[in-house]
C-alpha cells in the first residue's frame, strides 16, 4: 500500500499547486484509484519567511509546527514543503513532528551531483534574496561538489520583483520577464550552461523564460522523489 503524502502549503498557494500538479501529473496510473493519497494544508496565513530570516520579523516556525502536526494527525506518513526559504527551519520543524519531513533543498543537490556534476561552476541559482543570503543551496550544493553562481545585487531585486508577482498571479503578464531573460542571455554568454529554480514561484516562470539555459526546476524533482518514497520505489 502507498503511502500518504502530506503537503505543508500555502508558501505561496500557486507553488502549492505547482507540486500537486506535478506529483499527480509524475504518478504512473491508469485509473484514480492508482493515484497516491495527499494531504494538503494550504496555510497562506504562515508569517513571511523572507522578512523573518533576515529581519528579525515573526518567526513563521510555531504556524509552520502547527501546520506539520496537523498533516501527520490527518494520515500523513511523511511531509514535504514548497517552500525553499522555509527550509531554513527545517531542522525545528522535523523535530516537532514524528514523520519525516523531506528536505527539496538536498533533493535537488543530490539529483544534480548525480547526473550532470559537468555543470559545477556553471550553475545559476534563482531564489528569494533570502534563500541566497542564508546559504541554503550553496552549502547544500557545495556539500556534493557543487559551486553555484550568484547574481549580482541589482539582478537579486529584479528576481525578488518577478517572484512577488508570481504570488499574485502575473506569469505571462509578469512585469519583470523581460528583464529576467535579459538577465539570463549575459549570463548565458558569460558561461553559465543552467538554472536552479530556488525558489518555488520560479519554476512557473520558466514557459516564459528563454530556453537557451538547462533548467532545474526543485519542485519537479521533489515531486519525483514523493512519487518514489510514497511508492516505496
């Protein structure tokens, strides 16, 4: 019997969806009932993560704790959590909760270092400016031989605009898209050969993002290890 998948969501409520989407759409079954059970709490009412890792603001861990013992009490035999700066607790958060929660941050270090490490040095992290500042993928990646490439300053806020209008919907209508593939066209002509979507509002982006660069969209590759362990594959 498959196992029960839990989804700690609402960080933001489009990302939420990306996964589901993409567990659903990476499960192999020919009828419902071959489908894996999930679980979803959609809590968009989590504290921001960026403003509390790197501001001082309200932690989000105590709604982030309630929203994990929640899935487990409900059936959920292990969690994951479409939120890539909110890895940053991850360690507070599976102390909490008897099941495991799975860590997309490592997932995606593990599946890049497997199969392409020829791209070391030439990979381009996009995530929050919270996810870059607190070291998130550079130790995980570094951890398997791994060097990221980081944007510029400038090019950080660009990311961060484009990220908030995913979170209000704008993706083919995002303001900052033609900025973004600019930004990436250097990149491009200066050696980078990928990008990490680091955040999981970017991923919804890249239909929209010039397809010059190989993309590495964590989400997907979460999506593929719950299909996996949900599974027991």
């Amino acid at each position: 019997m498959s196992k029960t998948v839990g989804i700690l969501g609402g960080m933001g409520p489009l990302a939420t969806v990306d996964l589901f989407a993409k567990i659903v759409e990476n499960t192999p079954a020919e009828r419902d009932q071959e489908h894996l059970r999930i679980i979803i709490d959609n809590h968009p009412q989590i504290p921001p993560r960026v403003e509390a890792a790197l501001y001082g603001a309200e932690s989000p861990l105590p709604a982030m704790i309630e929203s994990a013992r929640l899935l487990e009490k409900a059936g959920a035999d292990f969690i994951v959590m479409p939120c890539n700066t909110a890895h940053y607790w991850l360690k507070e958060l599976a102390a909490a909760v008897p099941v495991p929660v799975y860590d997309m941050i490592e997932n995606a270090a593990e599946f890049i270092a497997g199969n392409h490490p020829e791209f070391s040095g030439k990979l381009l992290l996009l995530a929050t400016g919270a996810t870059v500042k607190l070291d998130l993928y550079q130790k995980a990646f570094a951890k398997k031989g791994l060097l990221l490439r980081l944007p510029a300053e400038d090019e950080q806020t660009v990311i961060d605009d484009a990220i908030k209008r995913v979170k209000v919907g704008e993706l083919s209508a995002n303001p900052y898209r033609d900025a973004l593939n600019a930004m990436l066209d250097r990149y491009f002509q200066d050696g980078v050969k990928a990008i990490v979507g680091g955040c999981t509002e970017i991923p919804l982006l890249f239909p929209f993002l010039h397809d010059s660069l190989e993309r590495f969209d964590a989400t997907l590759l979460l999506a593929r290890t719950v299909v996996k362990a949900a599974r027991g594959a």
